[in-house]
C-alpha cells in the first residue's frame, strides 16, 4: 500500500533532518575505520512495525552495513528481546541510530496502540479503522502499522474517497441544500465505484442520509443509545460507521450497536511510542579496524 518512492522520501527526509550536519561528537571520538557489531532491542512489550524501515534508514546512511532483523514486522516482543543486528563501521551504525529508533518506536507504538483496540472486537464482526489524523509526513507508514496489526485502513488522502462532513453540509445548508442534495452531487462526481459517505450527528440525520441513499453512513459522536436507533434504521446495503469519542473503555460497547466500523483517531494522534534502544554488546575498545 505504500510505494518504496514514498518511503525513501519520508526516510531521505528523516536522515536530512538529523544528519544533514554531519555527527561531530562520533566524528570527533570514533576512528573512521572501527567496526563493530550492535542490537536493537526492545525495551518493553508490544508489536513491532518498522524493522525494514531501520533497515532503509541504516544502508541510506552506509551500504557496506550489515543488518540483520529478527523479528517480521507484526510480531510481539517482550522486553529485552533482539529485533535486529546491526555490523559495520561504528561511526556510521551511530550516525542512523536515532532516525532509525525513531521510525521503529512510532511504528510500533501505533501498531501496539492498535492492537488493544482489535482486542476488544474478539467475537464481534465489527472492524476498527483508522482515520486522517496523521502525523505531518507519515500518513503512509502509520497506516501500514495500522495494517500490520490487523486493523483497516481509512482513505489515504482527500482524492482517494468521499466522505461528506459537517462543515460541508453547513456550507451547502447556506445555499439551501439538503443532506439529499449533498449526496446526490457528490455521487456525480465520484470516479468510478466510489463510494459516498456522509457524517451525521443525530439520528434524524441518519434518517436522511439514509433515504438518500448514502453508501456508508458516519455515526460522528452519538450516544450509544442514538447509535443502536440509527443502526435499527438502516435497509440493507448501507454500511454503518462510528466515529468520535471513542476510547478503549467503550469500543466494545460501541461494536456491539451493530457498527460495521469504528474509526479511531487516537490510534494515530495519541499512540505513545514503543521503546527501543541500540546497544554495543562488545565495548567499543574490542572492535577490529574494517577491511
């Protein structure tokens, strides 16, 4: 789902934020020609996304590097645990470092974050999703997390589907358009089997949303209670989609309204990193000059 293109932008950027200045404390302490052999370990429990993006990071900033990764992305770890080997000149293993713990804690906290939430839906039909609510630049690589842990992925960007929200319909209200208008005129402009989805916030809205005829209809912050009346009124055909306010302390609830989707933003605006550390098991001292 996600090009190499994009990914070696998004890691080119990275590197250039952080290295476009050289690293004068491992060029200053660190003779150009030592070698050695590091590991990225876990330091606490939880799903790794990222091991390839490390990968990327390590061999843009030295192709001689040697890397070597032991957990797949989707797989658990535990503290302590060894997700990969890094070998090669030391100067340049610490050169990457940072960038490319950062790729691998951010991609593994949204996936982890996710995770809880797929938990909760054992046994129900219903699916959790992901939203826009991404951070500047790596929309992409939090979606794929979100995908490596199981979840379903939201339109990438604004051209990719349609979904009606509030503030279009207050424009259009302007004019005089209604709910009914609103679908039918992006229904002409949708490309293809697009499908036209609309966000309502009351259940007489749904009412509306669905006599015309709407493909996916978004619950957007409704009570339980207004989501079970506006599931109970959907004829056959029409997907149901619930957004807002939703936390792991009510997502079981929420899928048992009989939602086909449940949408979270927290997963990628508020999913705290996973932490992991680069290490030289060997000191420094014992490494062999490279050939």
């Amino acid at each position: 789902m996600t090009s190499q293109s994009q990914i070696e932008k998004i890691v080119d950027l990275a590197l250039a934020e952080d290295t476009d200045h050289g690293d004068i404390t491992s060029e200053a302490l660190i003779p150009s020609n030592m070698a050695g052999k590091a590991i990225i370990v876990a330091n606490e429990a939880g799903l790794l996304v990222g091991a390839e993006i490390a990968r990327m990071v390590f061999l843009k900033t030295d192709a001689s590097l040697e890397i070597e990764i032991q957990t797949e992305d989707g797989k658990e770890v535990k503290p302590d645990d060894v997700v990969a080997t890094v070998k090669g000149r030391v100067i340049s293993i610490l050169k990457a470092e940072r960038v490319a713990l950062n790729f691998m804690g951010r991609l593994s906290g949204v996936a982890t974050e996710a995770a809880k939430y797929i938990a909760e839906m054992k046994g129900s039909a219903t699916v959790i999703s992901d939203t826009r609510k991404t951070t500047p630049g790596l929309r992409m690589l939090e979606k794929y997390a979100m995908y490596a842990a199981g979840g379903q992925t939201h339109r990438p960007d604004l051209g990719s589907g349609i979904i009606i929200k509030d503030n279009h319909l207050v424009a259009l209200a302007a004019k005089g358009k209604t709910i009914k208008d609103a679908v039918a005129m992006a229904r002409e402009k949708a490309k293809g089997d697009m499908k036209v989805e609309i966000e309502v916030d009351t259940v007489a809205q749904a009412q509306e949303a669905a006599d015309a005829k709407a493909d996916v209809i978004m619950l957007d912050n409704m009570s339980i209670e207004d989501m079970k009346k506006a599931v109970d009124l959907m004829p056959e055909g029409i997907k149901v989609e619930a957004s807002g306010g939703i936390t792991l302390d009510n997502v079981r609830e929420v899928a048992m309204t009989g939602v086909d989707v449940i949408s979270v933003g927290a997963i990628t605006h508020s999913a705290r990193s996973l932490d992991f550390s680069l290490e030289f098991p060997v000191p420094k001292s014992e490494a062999t000059p490279a050939e």
